[in-house]
C-alpha cells in the first residue's frame, strides 16, 4: 500500500502517532518520525493492520531511513495524576523535543492535540492509514511499547503482559481478580467492574 506524504513546501514535517491509550497497565509511548518526500516501503501502513513481525521488520528500516524520530514514554502515574489524553499528548511533546530536527508543522493521528510550542499542526482522523509519517510512527510507538510491556512481564509474569501488552484481556482481568493491582497498573482505569484492593508491593 502506498501511502501520502503530507507535504507543504520548504517546511519540515513531522508525523506523531502513540500506542498503549487503552491498555490498563504499562506507559502510554509515543513517537515522532520526519521522513523525507520520496521515503517508501511496500508494506509501511497503520500499525495496527500489521502482524508483529512485519512491524518488527519496518522498525529498524525506518529507523535507518528517517531524516529524524524519537520515542518517548508517559507512565502509568503521570496517567492517573493527568488523564490518558493529557499523558498521549504529553509524551508526543516529549518525542518532539528529542527530535535532531526541528519541525514547523505537525500531523497528529486523531482528531484533538495540545498545541506544541509555536509549531503549526494538523490533526488527521486515522492518519496512520493515510500518511506515511504517521504510518512510521504508529509502527515505532506500538513496538518500542510492546518491548517495554515485555521487560515489564519479568517483574509481574503473573498479568501476562508479553502476551496481552497491559489490554484488558480476560486473562488480564482474571489476573487482577487473583493477584490485585501493581505499581504498572492505571488506578483510574477500570480495571475490573468492582476494583479489588490494591496491591502495590512488588511480588
């Protein structure tokens, strides 16, 4: 599939996409990805119509072909402190500060964003399935999240997090009814429809 390259002339563009919003555990990731004009890969598309291995193939290509990208993280507690929306956004800020180029406009997947600095963007209902930038950083969110979900479950093998990635699997709620909450869940998600006590010390 081939997919648009937003582009406005003589200006640098950035494409933002995040990963872990519905999940009821683990961070929330996000990335930040500039492409040049004539970037292309025959399989680059929404991360979420991908198997894992074709993502996992797409990384390490995008990674060595983008002008510039970056990954950042929000956790579970500065999740619960601001909102899930906030914390998306949040860390999107925090992958365009990394970022070795600066930007002068943005295209967000979705259709809200909190204005970052003085940069012009463009919000794009299920914009990683139109452009690529987007596209690239959909793929660099969910992976890198889908790692860290995995050196997560080393600490809490009980959840099944290399599994379930912090989603609200049966498995995982049948989980938390058994073993309660840890420090990784989101306290003010519902993480089951009557909340057991909560558990915070490490096991």
């Amino acid at each position: 599939m081939s997919l648009l390259t937003y582009h406005t002339e003589n200006i640098t563009e950035a494409g933002c996409d995040e990963a872990g919003r519905g999940c009821i555990a683990g961070p929330v990731c996000a990335a930040a990805v500039i492409l040049a004009p004539d970037f292309y890969h025959p399989l680059l598309n929404d991360s979420k119509k991908l198997n894992e291995s074709t993502r996992y193939e797409l990384r390490p290509f995008i990674e060595q072909h983008a002008l510039a990208y970056a990954v950042a993280f929000v956790d579970a507690a500065e999740i619960d402190r601001i909102n899930i929306l906030k914390a998306s956004f949040k860390a999107m800020h925090l992958a365009l500060d990394q970022l070795k180029l600066r930007p002068g406009h943005l295209i967000i997947d979705g259709n809200r964003f909190i204005k970052y600095r003085k940069t012009l963007h463009t919000c794009i209902v299920k914009g990683d399935s139109k452009y690529a930038a987007i596209a690239a950083a959909s793929i660099l969110a969910k992976t890198y999240r889908d790692d860290k979900m995995h050196e997560l479950n080393k600490e809490f093998p009980q959840y099944l997090w290399h599994q379930n990635k912090g989603y609200p699997t049966a498995a995982h709620r049948k989980a938390v009814l058994e073993h309660g909450l840890c420090f990784y869940h989101r306290k003010t998600f519902a993480c089951l429809p009557e909340q057991p006590s909560l558990n915070l010390q490490e096991t």
